[in-house]
C-alpha cells in the first residue's frame, strides 16, 4: 500500500516513535487545559502505565498490524505533534490498484455512499481514528462514515441531558422488543430561549424528510409512543434555534387484568380508567354524584358500594352525610381523595357505632381539589338501603369566627364586621366591657379567638365562657387562656381553664390597673358567649357553703378543700404510703402530706399506671400550686414517673398538685396513677 505515491511507511515504529517523544515532552507538564482530549488521555496513559504498555495500547488503538505490513517509515514534518502525524497518515491520498477506497456504512446520514472525501475529514478527530486508512472506527457517542454524527444510548428512564446548535443534529438511540406493551419517549425542552424539532425513525437516523414521527411544534415537550416496538430506534432532535433538552425513554409495564376493558394502559403500567370505573385495574363501578344533590342506593352485607364526588379548586370543604333507611344494620361511611376509599385507605371516616343515630357525618376542612371516593361498607346483616349527600363548598378561614366576627364572601375570604380584625375576623378591636355584655363567637379545632381586656380594680373580675350548641353542630371544647399585655397561647398565660365544663369561670383576683388579653381556643370545634363583670361576690360562691368562706371576694377554704372557689377535695398522704386516683385532661386532683422541719428531704413520686408523660407534678409549701405559682414541678414527658425532692425548714403542710396537661393528651379520657410521699425517720 503506497502512501503519498511515493514512500511506505511503518505505523508501528513511528507510533513507537511519537510515545517516547511525548513521553518526554509532557513529563514535568501539570497544566493540560490547552493541550487536545487525545493527546491528555495519551500522555496521562504513559505516565501512569510506562512505555512498553502504552506503545501496545496505540498498536491495537491505531493500527491493525496483522494487515498492515509496512517496513519503512515517514513521519511528519519535524514539529509535529502525535494528533497533527496521525492525521497526516489519514490526510494522505490513498491509492489501491488505481481505485478509490469507500470507507465505512451509511445509515441515512448526508444521502448517498460517502466516498473518500470523508477520509479527509480525519474521522472528525477526535471523535473516531482511521483503521486501515480506509474507514473510521468511532469512539463511544459518536457514529456516521467520519464521526461527526452525535449518537447516544438512552437508558430506560434515566433522563439525558444534552444541548444542540442552530440548524444541528443530536441523534440518540435504544432497541425495544415486545409484541405487547409500549415504550415512550419524552424530549423536553430545558432552557428558556430555543426551539428543538422532535423526529423518531425504525432502523435508520432521522431526517426532515424521512421519519415515522416528528414534532416541529412550538410545544416545549414532545412525546412519542411506539406500541408493539421490535428493532432500534433513533430518535434525532434539530435545533431550528439551539436549545438545551433532555431525553428520557420508558419502556411500559403491562396492566393489571388489562384495565378490565374500562381503561387505557398506560407506560407507567397504571391503568386510566374511564368515566364511571376506577380501582387499579377499573374494575369497580363507581357512581358519580352530583354536588349537593342526594341519592338513594343500597349495599349487600359484606359488600362496598362506591361514589365519587368532583371537588373544584374554589371550594375547600367537603360534607357528606350517609342515613340508614334499613334501621340499626351499621353501614360504615369513608372518603378518600384520588384512589377508592377503602377501610385501609381513607382520609376520614364513620364508623356509625351508634345504632340509636341512623345518621353518619363527616366534614374535610381545608378540602383540597380533586375526585373524592366516597365508600359505603355493608358492616351490619343483610341488605341495606341509605340515602347519600355529598356537597362541597367554599367557607372562609374559621368560618369569621362565627356571625357576630364576619361573614364569608366570594373566594373565601372574610368580610369583617367594624369592631373585628383578621383574616378570620379573630381579634377584637375594643375592649372588653366589665358590664356583662355578652360577646359570642366559634372556633375551629386548634385556632383562637382573641378579646383585649382593661381592668382599673382591686375587686375581682370574672370571666364566664359558656359553650353554645348553635351555629356548631353538636357542643365542642373550648378552652380559656388569659395573658397580661400579650396575647396568650398554649404554654403562655396567667389565667387557664382547659377542663371539659360546659360553663367556664375564671376569677382573676385584684387585677388593678392593667391590660389582658383573652385568648379562647378550639381544643375542638365550639361555639361559645363570653363575658366579664367585676364582682366583690367570691367565685362560684366558694362551691357551696360548705367548702369555703367568701372574704371580700376571695375565699377562705375550709380544711380538706383548695382551690380558688374551694372546689379540690384535698386528699391526705401518708408517709410511705400509696394511693390510687385517676384525672381527666384539664384537671387537677390535690394532696396534702405533713412534713417534719429540718429533717430529711420529702420525696414525692407519681407512677402513670395506663399512659406515658401525660401528668405533670407540682408542690408547695402551705398554699395551693397552680401553674404560675408552685415550689417545685416535675413533666418528663419521656418517663411515666415523676419525682420531686423537696426540703421543709419547719414542720409544715405540703400541697400536692396533681395535673394532665391539654396539649399532651387527647380530649375526654381519664388517665390513672399512683402516688406515693415519704420522708426518712430522723
């Protein structure tokens, strides 16, 4: 084989040749920044692996030595570098018997056969090497009869980042083979300025003439969904304006049970069900509702029946009411959001315990839009008929706090009234009158009302909050906080009252000049009147004669009781001796233990029998602790047992105050526990 006409030449002793001279230029270098990607991953090979390796990795890289027997070398010009000798052999016209050598395949690239011309180009070095000085073999991404065609493998569902210039190809490629499922192909459009074309071809590249699905739209996202694929796909993006894009492909899993013949099989494998079916594979019929309007329907025993309710984005709560027309046969009511309700999978639900209530409730706040399931279960014997509403609708935070705050208009938002403030109409402007005046108001679970609140007195003032049964449903929790000159919260107060008491009295004692705030919580829905009167009279007139004595508006407990109206029976400890009570959320339960002065610590021990964390533990010496004013407290709320150490100077009485707090546990049950107070003998 002639190169040039003129000269043979021996690859292998000039690539030999070429390693020890780059071996030696580059060997102190450290900067690589301006050298070319071929001649670093060279260079880097011989001073990492030596010479010996590196000239056996450029015979087997540049030259088929097998074929080539070539005795006598010419290398470049004296100055020239490995890339620049290697493209003078591939630059060089090649002659064979007077014939022109055609190089490589053509797979849709550029039309006809590429001729020698392309040998030219170098193989789009270095993007490919010439093997044989007759075609191109192409490094890893790259493909056509010189190397210059981007080509990647697209891997199922990784998502290929990539860019193309103005009037460019980026070609990608996968094989797919299934007589059953589908594959899709997603190219996204990833920069703000641009504008790719989509094209997808079986076998062959695609071009604008020739493709089996394109997309020149001015949409950012293409899709393209071969069903049934068998052979390799490419997929090729034009940028009629350079754009950067991803790629991503997904081959399809099949559907469960074929969407039942009521949906469509998608790529993900999940099946989208037609109007009137849903479950994975939409095999379940499902009634759809129409907002506000009931419906009468029955359900055998053991058995769903399922109905679906269209939630749109302006309204944020959803009612649905579900009566037994059967009489006592207990169907059991849950809504779920997007999928069907099942008694696994729902966001709420009735249970309808109550064979007395033919009537189950339940009401979503803070609704999101969306398709809510609706599912009736057959719990009870038998066939059973019930009539069915679902309604959704706008309502305003709170609901404005009731009718007296605000009133709910278009886009749920509150309208307050003049003396109101808030996004719920929550806070009141004025005062609160000492008259008696009644203010009413409601509450959601876990939200506030505030009221500000002027005293200038040494008499007590006594706050009264009672609970209402209209405009809430059924009656709720309200619980009362009172702070001075902030608004209070859960753990901030002066003044609480967290009990389960429908009527609510709380004393604040010789306020005199000063501003409060009231602050009434939902612990649960309620609906509530307030009010506040200054009074000499003493609270709860001491619970009944015969717990107290009332003394200018305070009283005087006699032995046995505490409390600010006497209302706590003071139960007697005995050193070393334990006792059981219970309490509720809300409530103290007081002991008192007589204590021997400078003797020995007294130890006092509360052990939860059926909870964790949930009481709390105070004392004091001669007066009753509450929870501002106490000697010593205990809450762990990691521990089931509490324990206080405290050391009387003299002999005295201990109060021992017992409490649970609201914000721990849930609201009406009763939490039981031992108590014990001991103190060594002298």
């Amino acid at each position: 084989m002639l190169i040039g006409g003129a000269h043979c030449i021996n690859l292998t002793n000039l690539v030999h040749r070429i390693a020890e001279r780059k071996a030696r230029q580059y060997s102190e270098m450290s900067d690589y920044s301006k050298v070319s990607p071929y001649d670093r991953e060279v260079s880097s090979l011989w001073r990492r692996i030596g010479i010996d390796a590196a000239r056996e990795w450029a015979n087997i890289r540049l030259v088929n030595v097998g074929r080539l027997r070539l005795s006598q070398a010419e290398p470049g010009p004296p100055d020239m570098g490995l890339a620049e000798e290697r493209n003078f052999l591939c630059s060089r016209d090649i002659d064979d018997g007077g014939s022109r050598v055609v190089g490589g395949s053509n797979r849709g690239i550029g039309g006809s056969e590429s001729r020698f011309r392309n040998m030219s180009s170098n193989c789009s070095f270095p993007n490919g090497i010439c093997v044989e000085a007759q075609s191109c073999e192409c490094e890893r991404g790259w493909a056509g009869d010189d190397c210059s065609v981007s080509d990647l493998a697209l891997e199922v569902g990784q998502a290929m980042l990539s860019s193309v210039g103005i009037k460019q190809w980026k070609f990608f490629h996968f094989s797919a083979y299934s007589t059953k499922s589908a594959v899709t192909v997603e190219i996204r459009q990833t920069s703000q300025g641009g504008d790719v074309d989509a094209y997808i071809r079986k076998d062959a590249y695609p071009n604008r003439g020739e493709y089996d699905q394109r997309d020149i739209s001015h949409s950012r996202t293409a899709v393209f969904t071969v069903v049934r694929p068998y052979g390799t796909y490419f997929v090729g993006v034009y940028g009629f304006i350079g754009a950067e894009f991803s790629v991503t492909y997904l081959e399809a899993r099949s559907c469960p049970n074929d969407c039942s013949g009521f949906g469509t099989c998608l790529s993900s494998g999940e099946c989208e069900c037609v109007d009137g079916f849903a479950g994975s594979d939409c095999s379940t019929p499902v009634t759809r509702m129409t907002n506000g309007q009931g419906l009468v329907s029955k359900v055998f025993e053991g058995e769903w029946k399922h109905f679906s309710l269209e939630v749109p984005p302006s309204h944020n709560h959803v009612e649905v009411t579900l009566t037994d027309m059967s009489g006592g046969k207990d169907p059991d009511l849950y809504v779920n959001l997007g999928a069907l309700a099942s008694r696994t999978a729902f966001l709420i639900h009735d249970n309808h315990d109550n064979d007395d209530d033919p009537v189950s409730h339940v009401l979503l706040a803070d609704a999101r839009p969306g398709v809510y399931y609706i599912g009736v279960y057959a719990y009870g014997v038998g066939t059973i008929d019930f009539h069915l509403k679902g309604e959704s609708f706008a309502d305003c935070p709170n609901s404005c706090s009731g009718r007296t705050h605000g009133t709910c208009v278009d886009n749920a938002q509150c309208q307050c009234q003049p003396d109101y403030a808030g996004d719920s109409c929550e806070e009141k402007r004025s005062p609160l009158s000492l008259d008696g005046q009644i203010e009413t108001g409601m509450v959601q679970g876990d939200t506030w009302n505030y009221y500000p609140l002027i005293t200038s007195t040494s008499s007590n003032v006594v706050i009264r909050v009672s609970h209402l049964l209209d405009p809430a449903p059924i009656l709720g929790d309200c619980d009362v906080y009172i702070q001075r000159q902030r608004k209070p919260g859960i753990t901030d107060w002066t003044y609480v009252d967290t009990s389960l008491d429908l009527e609510v009295v709380l004393v604040m004692e010789s306020p005199l000049a000063d501003t409060w705030y009231i602050g009434i919580h939902g612990y649960r829905p309620c609906a509530y009147a307030l009010s506040a009167t200054v009074e000499n009279t003493c609270p709860n007139e001491c619970t009944s004669p015969n717990h107290g004595l009332c003394d200018s508006g305070h009283c005087r407990c006699y032995g046995g009781f505490t409390g600010s109206d006497c209302r706590y029976a003071l139960i007697t400890l005995f050193s070393g001796k334990p006792t059981s009570q219970v309490t509720q959320a809300g409530e103290w339960v007081y002991f008192i233990y007589r204590a021997i002065g400078s003797g020995p610590s007294v130890c006092i021990e509360v052990q939860e029998t059926g909870s964790r964390g949930s009481l709390a533990l105070y004392a004091s010496f001669s007066s009753t602790p509450t929870h501002t004013s106490y000697d010593a407290y205990a809450h762990d709320v990691q521990k089931r047992s509490q324990r206080l150490m405290i050391t009387p100077t003299f002999d005295t009485e201990i109060i021992i105050g017992v409490y649970a707090p609201r914000i721990y546990i849930p609201t009406t049950d009763t939490y039981s526990f031992d108590i014990v107070a001991y103190q060594a003998s002298i």
